[in-house]
C-alpha cells in the first residue's frame, strides 16, 4: 500500500483543489481523505506539491519497429514516465508501418514486457501509408488499435478519407490527420515567412495546413467520424476548428507545446533542432493557439514526441529530419506558458493532459478518488529545474529547449499502483 500525505490534490472529473491523503490499495485508489492513518502503507510526503491525475499523450513516435537507433518502445516508455506520463498513444509511421496485426502484435508484447507507462497503438488508415488503399480496419481494431493515422504524411485522396471516415464511424473509433498539402509546400519544416526568406529556404505555407483542414472539417461534419486536427500551426486553422465546433460536435484539435511556445523566429537560434512538421509559425498563430486552448477550441495538449539522432540533426536543413523531443518538456513548458504566463488552472491543464486525450481515444481517464486506477502525477508547480540533453531518458535530445530554465517539475510518476518514476 502507498499513502500520499498532504498534496495539493487537483481531479477535474471530481471538481477537487483541496489538500489531502490518497491511499492506494493495489492497483486502485481505496481513500481521499484528511488524515488518512495506514501504518502499513508506504509513505510519501507530499506537502507542498500536486496530486494529480497521470497524464495521456495521444500523439507519440516511438520508432519501433524500424528506427530503434533513434528511440525503442523501452527508452520511449521510461522518458513518459519521467514526464508525468501513465498512457501514451504511438503514431503508426514505423518500419514497417502499422498496417498489419503482426506489427500491432510486436509493440504490444514489447510493451508488456517493458511495463512502464501504459502503451496504446495506433494503425495506419491506407496500407503502407501510400494512400491508396484502406487497410483491414476492422481486424486492426479487433486486435487493438485504437485509432487511425496516417501521421506524417496527409492523406490527400478525399474520397479514400470518406470512406475511412465512415468505417470509423461505424467502429467508434477516431481518426487523427496531418494536414499538410504538399502543393504549398516548398521546404518542409520552416514557415514560408521572415525566416525562409532570410535563409533563402522555401518554407511551408500556412495554406498547407488550412486547406486540408478546411476539407477534413467539412468531411467530419458529414460523417460524424470523431476527428482530430494533429498539432495545429495556423491561426486559420483554429479559426476553422471554433467555426465548425458551432456546426458539429465530432471535431477534435491538439496542439503541442512547441506550437504554443516559439515562433520561426527560433529556427534562426536552434537550426534544424526547430524544423517540425507542422513549422513553427507567427507570434500571431502562436497566440491563436493560446486563446484556442484557453477556450476550448483546442481539446488536447500533445508531444508530437520526434526523437532523431544527433547525427541526423546536424545535417542541412533542407535534409535534416522534422520532429524534436517532447515527453520530457511538456508539463513544464504548459505550466510555464500556459499557467503562469496565461492564466489557465491547472484543473483545466489536466483535462487538456489527461482528461480529454483519453476520452477520444475511448479509454477511461484516471480520476483522484476512491476506485479508480491508481494513476498518478506528482509534481511542483513552481519548482524550477534546467532541460539537460545528458539527463534525457529518452534515446535523443533533439530540443530547442535544452539549457531552458521551467517549472512544473515532476517528483513521481504511478502508474496501476506502481511508482515507475521518481526523482
């Protein structure tokens, strides 16, 4: 048994902001009280810190299979758990990618095995992620995919994407998209702006993202097939998703704390460790994306987890890798600019963390009180602590927020009852 005295105890789904004790019997939460007496138990004192639900990253790249000199299921899993992180969700994009119940079948055993931070898979909405061809979505499902992506890569075939969008439809499950039309797109990774003028690089335009998104929108509205924009970059793009919420109830959004952090100004500082798909945008989208979070356009808070190697980010920009790093930073970057820089609760943070990412998904979101799972985050809001690309428990350190100084530093991480981080 593990009794947690005296934390700041934070649960959305109950409505609580109070202190008080958690004691944990097993793999269930058995008492949320004052003054919990357990002489039994394991104490942990937790006076001065918040209690809060595990948190839930719908949008993760493990590399695995395919790509293990980047990052493997075991790595990945131990930087989520360091993060705050009780469940992931891994994007398909592998090599192979998962189209098939073979590949489904080896990330779920390697997971098991690892038993870390609790590992969900999603599977690819066209075979090979060609975008020709549904794969068996159905089976996928039966054998536990949780969803459909293509992420990396949009799935440009309108007609192709109805029909998937109807499938799900009929197998509740969702369906998360990558919007980026490689038409408006001249050089993948840096906004087409300022910054791609000054480097002489063509950039991706903001047109790229909202034209997709602007179709997809129109094709969730039809289908009612629960539909996630992934990491959204444009300002338009938001604006799209809050006019279409008012039309229908199936679209979803997420956003990453790179997109709500830095703007293109910061490829110019951190070179290619600043190249993601979606790029980095204006001060304005930047700001968009904060006002779409604090009023509920946007649902979710993601990672977009890209872990690459060294020597794959020291390459040009034109062929370096997109992606950075994210599980390590996330909390801390939210409860930077999110919470003390723009006023949003932290109960509102753990629903955009926990909550919501695990409600889309169909999974039950943990919850601090009595009978629910034993998944748990806790964490110093106001506790800073210096990023360290030698302290990464992840395979890779492509960041532009090494040597950043952030709050929101997290003391332990439970999952099932089981402490699988500490500090």
């Amino acid at each position: 048994m593990i009794l947690i005295k005296n934390g700041r105890v934070i649960d959305p789904i109950t409505d609580v902001d109070d202190i008080l004790d958690v004691l944990i019997d097993g793999d269930k939460i058995s008492e949320v009280a004052k003054d919990i007496s357990c002489p039994d138990a394991q104490v942990i004192d937790a006076t001065g810190l918040i209690v809060g639900p595990g948190l839930c990253d719908t949008h993760v790249h493990f590399r695995d299979p395919g790509f293990t000199y980047k990052e493997d299921i075991e790595t990945g899993l131990k930087a989520a758990a360091k993060g705050g992180f009780t469940t992931v969700i891994c994007m398909a994009n592998t090599k192979p990618v998962v189209d098939s119940v073979e590949t489904l079948n080896y990330i779920y055993d390697k997971a098991d095995k690892v038993n870390l931070t609790r590992l969900y898979q999603t599977a690819t909405v066209t075979k090979g992620m060609q975008g020709k061809e549904l794969v068996d979505m159905k089976t996928l499902k039966a054998n536990g995919a949780v969803g459909f992506t293509d992420d990396g890569v949009p799935v440009l075939d309108k007609e192709l994407l109805l029909q998937a969008m109807k499938e799900a439809k009929a197998l509740d499950v969702p369906i998360a998209l990558h919007e980026e039309d490689p038409l408006f797109i001249k050089g993948a990774g840096v906004n087409m702006g300022r910054v791609s003028e000054v480097l002489n690089y063509g950039g991706a335009s903001h047109i790229a993202e909202d034209i997709m998104v602007a179709r997809d929108l129109v094709l969730a509205m039809e289908t009612g097939c629960d539909t996630c924009i992934q990491h959204i970059s444009s300002r338009v793009s938001v604006e799209l998703v809050r006019a279409m919420k008012k039309l229908c109830s199936s679209v979803y959004a997420e956003a990453t704390p790179h997109h709500f952090t830095l703007t293109e100004e910061e490829v110019l500082k951190s070179g290619t460790n600043a190249r993601m798909n979606p790029p980095l945008r204006t001060e304005a989208d930047r700001q968009a994306i904060i006002d779409g979070i604090k009023d509920g356009t946007i649902d979710m808070i993601v990672t977009d987890h890209a872990p690459h190697s060294t020597e794959e980010k020291a390459r040009s920009m034109a062929t370096a890798p997109s992606g950075i790093t994210g599980l390590e930073t996330s909390l801390g970057l939210a409860v930077k600019v999110l919470v003390h820089e723009n006023g949003l609760s932290l109960k509102r943070l753990f629903e955009l963390m926990s909550v919501n990412p695990m409600r889309l998904y169909r999974l039950t979101p943990p919850s601090i009180r009595k009978g629910s799972v034993a998944d748990i985050v806790i964490l110093s809001e106001d506790e800073k602590w210096v990023v360290k690309a030698e302290e990464f428990a992840s395979k890779a350190s492509n960041s532009p927020f090494v040597g950043w100084e952030l709050p929101g530093r997290v003391h332990m991480t439970i999952r099932d009852g089981r402490i699988i981080y500490s500090i």
